[in-house]
C-alpha cells in the first residue's frame, strides 16, 4: 500500500499540514504530540521523501480579478510519447492553465484554466490553445460555481486503509 512506510505520528503531520500549512512547527509538534526537535526532523525528512511536495497560500482568484475558470477537453491528433510530451511542456508555458491531466478515453488532455474576463480566454483559447501543434479538437465548460475545491488527500481514507491492512 502505498504511505505504508509512514507510522502514525508521519499520518498526522501530513494531515495537519495539509488542513493548516501556515503553522510553527512548535504548535505542528503540539497537535501530533511530540516535541519540537523531532518533529521538525520528520517534516524535513516527509519533504526530502516526496510526501511534501511543497508549501502554498490558497490564493481566491476572483478576490485578484480571475473571474472566469474553465475546463478545456483536449483532443490531440496523435498520441504518442513524444507528442503527448511534448503538448505537456507546451502546457508549462500557458499561464492561464493551471492544472493538466492526461486522462484515458477520448480527451487526451483536461486543462483547468483561469482569466479575468471571457476575452482574455477566447484569445487564449483561440491565440494558443486551438492553434497549438496536433491539438485536433477543443471542448470548454465555463465554470458557474465550485461545490467543492478540496486539494490533498482525505486522510480519513489513509488511517481506514492503515487501520484494515494492521
């Protein structure tokens, strides 16, 4: 299973981080029930493993002027490797894109994009996404509302799994 290696405090660092990134690591300490020291060397040991992939405010793009989010399908014209490489290194180029997931089926390719306004991602959709190499077709759904928007990994879900597997 995958996280197995980590014990149960290792869980509990990860969850804590995960629901409060901005935290001392005297209180992060506190809340899994170790002290300082020891805590800080798994933090640096959860991030040098991979497990912490890094840190990041959660920023509310309407409150910056982001006011419009869509999921762009995309179908690419050939599907090898190379050419599904090279459309994701494409992908780190476009600002506007923020997520992009390579997905089985027929869209190759789901990108999450945000703009300011509904010109600025027609000229983006238009300008560099449409136009871009062996990008066959493009399918948009204009987001209304976010029901949930939950990053990370449902814990409970982790010490279920740990909890069957013991």
């Amino acid at each position: 299973m995958a996280g197995a290696k980590l014990d149960d405090i290792d869980r509990k660092i990860l969850a804590e981080l995960q629901a409060q990134g901005r935290m001392t690591n005297v209180e992060l300490a506190r809340r899994v029930g170790i002290s300082a020291p020891p805590c800080l060397r798994r933090v640096r040991a959860l991030e040098e493993t991979g497990f912490i992939r890094g840190y990041h405010a959660d920023i509310d793009a309407r409150e910056l002027g982001f006011e419009v989010q869509v999921f762009a399908m995309v179908r690419l014209a050939s599907q090898s490797e190379r050419d599904l490489s090279a459309f994701e290194t494409l992908v780190q180029g476009w600002p506007l894109v923020r997520e992009c997931h390579m997905l089985n089926g027929e869209i190759d390719f789901i990108l999450k994009c945000v703009a300011p306004d509904l010109s600025s991602f027609q000229r983006f959709l238009t300008q560099s996404l449409t136009a871009a190499p062996n990008v066959a077709s493009v399918k948009t759904s204009l987001v209304i509302r976010a029901g949930k928007d939950q990053p990370g990994v449902p814990f409970e879900v982790v010490e279920e799994r740990v909890r069957e597997a013991g």
